[in-house]
C-alpha cells in the first residue's frame, strides 16, 4: 500500500510565520512526521508528499524519507489538482491525507484495512468547518460543504483510502474535472463524481477517538493539548 500527503497548500487562516501547516508542531514532533511514522508503522512502504507553498522547508526538515511531488500551480489551484500532480507516481491501492490532519493511530489502522474500492474515514458527530457527508443504505451518497445541516450525517476527516481499480477512475475523473477549469476545487467532487457514475463509497467511522483538521491557531492550541498524552496513542 502506497500513500500520499497533500501539503501543498498556503493555510491562510493561521500565521505561521511562512512555515508549512504541517510542520507544526504538536510534542515532541511536527504533524507530517507523525502521519508519516504512523503510514510507516501500518506498512506503507511508498510515501509521497505533494508540496507547493514554501517546499523546501518541508523537504529540510523530512529529507529523503519521502518522495515529493510538486504542485506548479498551488498558488491558483486547490487539493484537486494536488492530486491530479501525483497521477504518475501512485501505481497501486494508496492512503490520501491532507498534511494538516492529526489522528489517532487507530484511525488509520481502520481505514487502511478497509477492503472496499473507496473508503472515506467520517466522523458522526457533525463539525460545522469540515467537509460534510450524507449516508443512505450505510453508503455515502454525497460529500462536500454545501449539504443541508438537516441532510448532514457526518464529516469527512481528510483521509481516504483508494483500491487499484478505484484509483484509476478516480484520476480519470480528475484529469476531465481538470480540463473543465475545475482547478480550485477540493479532491472530494471527484469522489461526488465516482457516486454519480455509479461507484459506492464506504466509510469508517472515527467512534470517538481524537482528531483535529487544523486552520486556526485555536485549532492547534486545541490539537497540543488533545494529543498531549502520548500523541494520541492511547
């Protein structure tokens, strides 16, 4: 299993003093060294990480431990097209992140062992600032920040696991999204476009356990203190 980090982004929300979101730190470490020790610790042998904004810190501070991919286009573009740049280097089932997502292990031990073609990890407890998903028959039929509050069964945490089969029609879809001008678009309307056409899209469920999307300086003062004990481990 391969996985791929989205950490090209800017993270306008919080001043971090030109330094990537993901390199905040949070304990002993910075949160894309904690993804990626616990990516290693559920075998995932391939790692790549796609930057943009200010690379080269990200490529000091994790050296050759990753293999980077980088987005030309991050200043005009969202994490759709971060994943339309990694489209040569995934070539088999893989673990998306976005690069400013903290979680407990076990999150991801959850959906890494998902068989299914598309798994989204969901959290049921319904964040008003994250992406939104609808559930219908234990499958999810929409994602995105637009659905109803009524219509809302959940949020969609930021990470995803795709099989081989799924992954080729999920590039195929982003690269006609990409020629339609769909650049800022997050990653999410093409896995709305795989439910269109007929993919089913399962989930796991967080059930409780800790995890912070971080835009604000709130949100990581919130996130230390969260995974203070152990980074979340226990």
């Amino acid at each position: 299993m391969q996985a791929l980090i989205l950490a090209a982004g800017k993270g306008t929300r919080i001043q971090t003093n030109d330094i990537p979101k993901c390199l905040l730190t949070v304990g002993d470490t910075n949160i894309i060294k904690y993804q990626i020790n616990c990516l290693r610790d559920i075998g995932c042998q391939k790692i790549m990480v796609v930057t943009g904004y200010n690379s080269n810190k990200i490529k000091e501070k994790l050296g050759t431990s990753v293999e980077y991919i980088f987005n030309k286009n991050f200043e005009t573009s969202n994490n759709l097209y971060s994943l339309w740049a990694a489209r040569d280097s995934v070539d088999d089932e893989f673990i998306c992140i976005y690069s400013d997502l903290l979680f407990h292990k076990k999150i991801l031990e959850k959906c890494s062992a998902s068989s299914k073609e598309v798994t989204l990890a969901v959290e049921r407890n319904v964040r008003n600032e994250t992406m939104r998903v609808k559930i219908e028959n234990n499958k999810i039929i929409q994602v995105n920040k637009n659905i109803d509050s009524k219509d809302t069964d959940g949020n969609f945490i930021g990470m995803a696991k795709f099989s081989k089969n799924a992954k080729n029609e999920l590039f195929q879809i982003i690269k006609e999204l990409i020629e339609k001008g769909n650049q800022e678009a997050y990653y999410t309307l093409a896995i709305e476009n795989l439910i269109k056409r007929g993919k089913t899209v399962d989930f796991i469920e967080t059930t409780g356990l800790p995890w912070m999307d971080i835009d604000t300086k709130e949100e990581i003062d919130q996130a230390r203190k969260i995974f203070a004990n152990e980074f979340g481990e226990k």
